[in-house]
C-alpha cells in the first residue's frame, strides 16, 4: 500500500501549491519576508506606528459553502471569507496586514479549489492585506466528492492610543447602516430550509436555485445569494482619511442588528432605531415572503441590507453618508445613541 492508494495525492498537492503561486503573489505588500511554501509566514510590522498593538480575527463562511458547491460557482465564496475575517478586525480600526486560509477537502480537485484560491487573493487585493500562507489538506472519507470547507483568520495592527473599544461613542452619535451585498455569509441553514422545504402555490415545495424570481428583477436565486460579502476595509479607511471621526464600527454577521450593533457602544448605551431608516432589499422580502418567515426572526437571522455600522458625530452624519455615497457605497443614518442597557431599541417584535 501507499498514500495514493489511501487517497492522499501527495504530488498533487505539491502542484496545486505551485499552481496558486501567482494569486499568493499579486496580494504581497512590502513587509512580507520570505516565499510561499516555508513552514510559517514572516512579517514586519509596518513602520510609523508607535506602540502597536496586533489585532486578530478568524471566520469562515458556514453552509453558504453547499450552495457554491452545489452551483459548482467557487470564485466568489473566498471573497466571502476574507471579507467576514478583515471586517470584524476593521472594528477595532485596525488596518489589515495579512491573511492565512485553511482548505480541507476529502479529494484535492485543482480546478475547483484554484477558483476557491483566486477569490481569497481578490479578496485580499481588495483589502490591502497579504496572502501570507495557509493549509491544504486531503481528507478522504471525511468529506464527500467535491466538497470542501474553509475558514480563514487575518491580522491588523493598529495604534493603541487610536483602539475603537466603545470608549469613544457618545449619547447623541449617530448610527450610519452601510449597504450589504446581499446575505454575505451568515443565515444560510435557514436560506437553506427555504429552498429545501416552502410550500409553493402550486401545492409543490422548495425552490431550484435557477428560479428567478420577480422581486429580484432578473437574477436568478443562486446568483443573488452567491453575491460575495461587501468589504468595508478601504472604503471605511478612505473615510477617515477624508476627515469623518469615527466613533464606533460594527460588523453585521450571525444575529443581525440585536447581536452585533450593541458590541461598540459603551456602558450605559443603546442605539435607537428609526423607523424605515433604510431600503430593506429585495431578496429579504423574498426570503421572508417564501418562508413565512416572522419579522423578529429576519433581523435576529439576516443583516436586512445593512451590513456593517459607523458611529459618528451628529454633526457629521450628512457629510459621512454623502461621502460614502459618492464612493459607490449606499449610506443611511440608520439611528441615535441613546441611554440604555446594550440593546438596539426599535426593532419588530
């Protein structure tokens, strides 16, 4: 017996490895030290900081996976996993530095997993972060022909005098919803319940992903959920550079606005909502159309269109969503920092 026989093709792994050299490449900031292939990374820490604090994240993009693998689309969804890893480090306003992947796979299939490869580099281009390194490896008989998993983890640094820790917002500060692209990567089991199992009309239950349904305007259901998460990274930098004080940053991912809102106030705090304070696209009003599915558990499940909060000054509010605006990011003032208890107030009951 050997390895192959077992179904770890261990040539073939060296292959894929030096088949995505040119996607590791074109992500590669200055500070990176060394080739791809070592036992470990190497990266300086930028110069011009002066007490530099390192800030870490790690996601990955759960059963929105079944739905690429099922399409057999793979060169988006790891857009999707460096967006929900550098997204939650831009909170704390730290700048993304690097990027590592992990990829698991019961037989390796280069084609699908160098598509799966091309999105995390994209995703990084996009977010100014190297793809310093990551783990491929063959599983057989752990996962089933043609399926894989992933998960990512990403570091930032930031000035420590400058950490986003709820210290900054105010009563009174202002809560800016930025658009999402749709359901980024959180929801999906019960996305995924709806396709499976709501009643039709015509007596008949679930729905194909080729559907197109009216309220999408033409896309067809797996084009509209396959839709990569927004990454927020250089626009929101872009922001500050252009003078807008930040107070406070949210990522919107698993439990909506009630979990995720709260995490950037301060003690004491709570935001309140305004009522229809943005356009709810869409493809939520199908999803909650299809699936008979009750208000409070849309905004408990989805991000309902925004997919990443700003706290700003009151006074900053019209020139923070203009600006984002006019940088192709749709912005509305969404609600106020009030006095509370950690909650959002406002939502449907």
């Amino acid at each position: 017996m050997d390895y192959r026989q077992a179904g770890v093709d261990i040539e073939a792994g060296r292959e894929f490895v030096r088949s995505i050299g040119d996607w590791v490449k074109r992500t590669q900031r200055p500070e990176v030290l060394g080739n791809l292939g070592g036992f470990s990374g190497l990266f300086e820490l930028p110069t011009g900081y002066h007490q530099p604090v390192l800030v870490s994240g790690t996601d990955g993009v759960g059963t929105k996976l079944k739905l690429a693998q099922q399409l057999n689309r793979h060169n988006t969804i790891g857009i999707d996993l460096v967006a929900m890893c550098v997204n939650d480090v831009l909170t704390s306003g730290a700048e993304p530095l690097f990027f590592l992947d992990y990829l698991a796979t019961g037989k390796l299939a280069p084609e699908q997993l160098n598509q799966v490869v091309a999105g995390i580099s994209e995703g990084c281009v996009q977010s100014g972060c190297t793809l310093l390194g990551g783990e491929t490896a063959e599983m057989p008989g752990f996962y089933q022909p043609g399926e894989y998993d992933l998960a990512g983890f990403c570091v930032g640094v930031v000035e420590k005098a400058a950490i986003l820790n709820g210290s900054q917002v105010q009563l009174g500060d202002v809560a800016i919803g930025l658009a999402s692209s749709g359901v980024h990567s959180n929801g999906f089991s019960l996305v995924r319940q709806v396709l499976k199992a709501a009643p039709r009309d015509n007596g008949q239950t679930g729905y194909d992903l080729s559907e197109t349904p009216d309220l999408l305007g033409g896309k067809s259901l797996g084009e509209a959920l396959l839709a990569p998460t927004q990454l927020y990274v250089k626009p929101i930098q872009a922001a500050q550079k252009a003078g807008i004080d930040l107070h406070g940053m949210a990522h919107i991912t698993g439990g909506g606005l009630p979990e995720n809102l709260p995490r950037c106030l301060g003690p004491g705090q709570a935001v309140q909502l305004q009522a229809e304070g943005w356009p709810i696209p869409p493809l939520f009003t199908w999803l909650a159309q299809a699936g008979e599915i009750p208000e409070p558990e849309m905004f408990n499940t989805f991000n309902m269109g925004v997919g990443f909060v700003v706290i700003v000054p009151a006074a900053q509010a019209a020139q923070t969503c203009e600006w984002l605006g006019a940088n192709h990011l749709p912005a509305h003032v969404i609600g106020e920092v009030v006095a509370g208890d950690g909650t959002v107030l406002g939502l449907p009951a």
